[in-house]
C-alpha cells in the first residue's frame, strides 16, 4: 500500500518503523525543519560563547518503556550506549529521600521504602500499607479518583516527596488534578513490570538523534521518502482513497499534535461528503475538549557548575517551581550546563526563569547564568480522572496517533511510541472508504 503520515515526531517515527518493516510505500509530511516533534534537538549558544544541542525540554525515560527500547534498537541506536540508566532515585540536594537498591522488582521497591533517609517509621509505613493495597487491587481503581484522592492516607512527607514529584513527571499535572486511574498503570509497570522497570533512563544524546532520525535514516533505507518544511493543509477525501495535494494514499496517518490534527481534519470536512464528515466531526469535538499542561526547562550555566548525581530532585513550591534538576554535563553534553525543569507549568516565561535560577542558588548553592528557557505550552494534556481520548480510526483509511490519542499511557514518549506502533497496525488492516 501507499501509505502518507503526516508528522516526523516520536508516534509518527514509530508508525513508519513498523510500516516500513511490513514493506508499504511510505510518504512522510513533516511541517517542521527537524524530526522529532515535541521532542527534539534545537541548537543554543553558551555565554561564553560555545555552541551547544539542547533539547526542547528535558526528557527520561524509565525501564519500563519497553516499546520504545525495542523500536531504538530496530532503528540501530543501542540504549546501553545512548541512555543512562539508574536505580529509580529521588534524591534531594541535602541526601534526603527515596533510592532504589539494585534488587530485583518488587524486593527493589520494598528496599527503597525502608531506606528511604529523613523518613520516620510513620511515612514508611504509610507508603508500605499503600503500595501493598494497590497490588492486592491489582492497581485498579475508580476512573473518577484523582492522585490525591488515591493517595489521602499517606504522610504528608510522603505525599510531598515522591507522590507529588512523580505524578508530576509521569502525568504532568498536579495530584489533585491528576487521574488515579492512569498514575496506578505506570506505577505497575515501574514496579511490577520487566526487570529493571523502575529504572532511570537518562538520555546522553540529543532527543533527535535518540530515536526520531535514527528512524528516519533506517526508513529511508528502505524506500521511505521524508519531506522536512511540507504543512499540510488538508487531506481530500476520494472514491476509495485520500489525497495530500496532488498524490493519492491507500491510507493517511495523521500523527501531529492534537490541535494540527483538528486544523487538518477541519478543512477536510468542508468539502468532504455527509458520510465522510460525519466521523471526522466527532472525532474533532472529542480532541478539542482535551485540555493542555506546559512545561518549561530552564537551561543554565556556570563554569565549574555541577550536582552530586546527574539528576535531582527539588523542593517546589510557587516560588521555586523547578521540581527536577540534570546536570548535563555528566549526560554527554558540556561541563556547567544545568536543565532545571518545571512540570506543569504556568506564569510568564521571564518570570519562571528568574524565580528558577533564585530557586537554583537557594537549593544548590550555584550562580547560574541563563542559557535558554523553553515553555512548551501544550507540552501534554490534561490527565484528568474519567478524560475521554480521541481514538486512532477516524474514517476508513484515515486514522491518528499520537500521545493524546486513546491508550493506556498518559502523554509520555512511551505513549506516543505505543499509539504509533497500534496506529501502524490498524492501518495494515483498515478497510478502504468503499467498504462498508
């Protein structure tokens, strides 16, 4: 088949691997310069004058991201090399909180829990009475719990040095806000899954070349074409096929961020047939109600700047809203570099960046110089409790993906990866616009 999907970032990568391996005629439209969607590599200058690749925000993965593993080393990225990996750490600047021993899963988990340092018997005996009721529940609960809800008997300590900083990370929203539902999925899969799920994975490359161009050269090697700066404005439906300007597709992929998607599929509508719009419009009313959290990634930078580990945890709070620092130095990048991060994030970006950097000498004792600040507005959305997704069939031989599409998995690289690869499938056997 010939086969079109509109956007290079991880889900539409993801798609296209799988795609290529079954052997269909790929044709892949990317708006942008670069690969990698929400998550790529941008190019900044140091103050003292030295080029250097960030990214657009600082990302990890964790040891259960078992889809994205598999698909980097079928692009030929190997992650022993590429990613760091780590015992699940929570660390604060002054030593206290959560690590987790090298042990096998869940004796890891119990280990962490007891060792955990600054905390009473009263806080690990919550945290223990928890972990051990969402096991015997098989980390199930009601749709319309948040985190906190999930999590209103724990320590207060607990509560405000793991749960809030990993709901944060996972879901990028706030526990109160955040659904129970999707948290309790990860944390199985971090606890319960393969071993070494828990662990950290940091990346020491840039996020383009971690996955998305790797992709990209392994698809063009096998006929693939990549069309870099080419906006698609509309996809026209046809008797019994769709067309992107003037090629025709057996199947179009839309694999762009939500809001792209409802443009294209907009103008699509208005000259489609009654039954061809008719599905487009719910799918579009159901991506519009989806609400979004951004991200902001403060990087910094001072000779001779660096942390005791490559990433720790931060005291948040309004004035200091940071609640992760990377040294980047320590991850491949140039000595100094700090990436100050700020999970769902909110207020202006000079304003974020000034109390980040305050936040910086308080908690670190570092004078840092401002590198570049990135505010990733529609970073994710919204993982609220009972939130409907759109779903990945939209008409026959038209269908989405991406990490707000539906999925077990809340807006992480994981889950763009998991909806392309599903995407992937579907398109392989979807019925073409005449069927019925």
């Amino acid at each position: 088949m010939k086969i079109a999907i509109i956007g290079a970032g991880w889900a539409g990568m993801a798609a296209a691997l799988e795609l290529a391996r079954a052997g269909q005629d790929l044709t892949v439209f990317e708006a942008g310069r670069s690969l990698g969607g929400r998550a790529r590599a941008i190019g900044a200058t140091l103050p003292d004058g030295t080029a250097v690749t960030l990214d657009n925000g600082q990302h990890i993965l964790i040891g259960a991201y078992t889809e994205t593993l598999r698909l980097m080393r079928l692009a030929g990225v190997d992650p022993d090399q590429a990613l760091l990996r780590l015992p699940l750490t929570l660390l604060f600047p002054d030593g206290a909180g959560l690590r987790l021993p090298r042990w096998p899963a869940p004796l890891d988990a119990l280990g962490g829990i007891v060792g955990a340092r600054g905390w009473g018997p009263r806080d690990k005996l919550s945290l223990l009475r928890a972990a051990l009721r969402w096991r015997l529940a098989r980390f199930a609960c009601d749709a319309s719990l948040s985190v906190a809800q999930l999590c209103q008997d724990l320590s207060p300590r607990v509560m405000r040095e793991l749960i809030e900083p990993l709901c944060v990370s996972a879901l990028n929203t706030p526990p109160e806000r955040a659904s129970a539902q999707v948290f309790l999925r990860v944390m199985q899969d971090a606890l319960f899954g393969v071993p070494g799920s828990s662990n950290l994975l940091l990346p020491r490359t840039d996020l383009s070349a971690l996955f998305p161009a790797a992709a990209a050269r392994w698809i063009s090697a096998r006929g693939a074409s990549i069309r870099l700066g080419t906006r698609v404005q509309a996809i026209e439906p046809l008797v019994s096929r769709w067309q992107i300007d003037d090629e025709t597709f057996d199947r179009v992929i839309l694999a762009t961020p939500a809001h792209e998607s409802i443009r294209i599929l907009q103008n699509t509508a208005l000259n489609a047939a009654p039954s061809i719009a008719d599905r487009i419009h719910p799918w579009t009313d159901t991506a519009s109600a989806l609400r979004f959290e951004a991200i902001t990634t403060v990087y910094a930078w001072a000779r001779g700047a660096t942390l005791p580990r490559p990433m720790l945890t931060l005291r948040s709070s309004a004035e200091a809203p940071a609640q992760f620092a990377f040294d980047r130095g320590q991850l491949g990048g140039p000595a100094g570099l700090l990436a100050l991060v700020v999970s769902a994030s909110s207020g202006e970006r000079a304003d974020l960046q000034a109390r980040v950097l305050r936040q910086a000498r308080q908690q670190l004792g570092l004078e840092l110089q401002p590198v570049q600040t990135i505010v990733e507005k529609r970073a994710t959305f919204a993982c609220t409790p009972g939130l409907r997704r759109p779903p990945p069939g939209i008409a026959p031989g038209l269908l989405a993906c991406g990490d707000h599409v539906q999925g077990p998995y809340p807006a992480t690289l994981e889950g763009a990866v998991r909806s392309g690869r599903a995407c992937a499938a579907q398109a392989l056997g979807a019925l073409p616009m005449d069927s019925p």
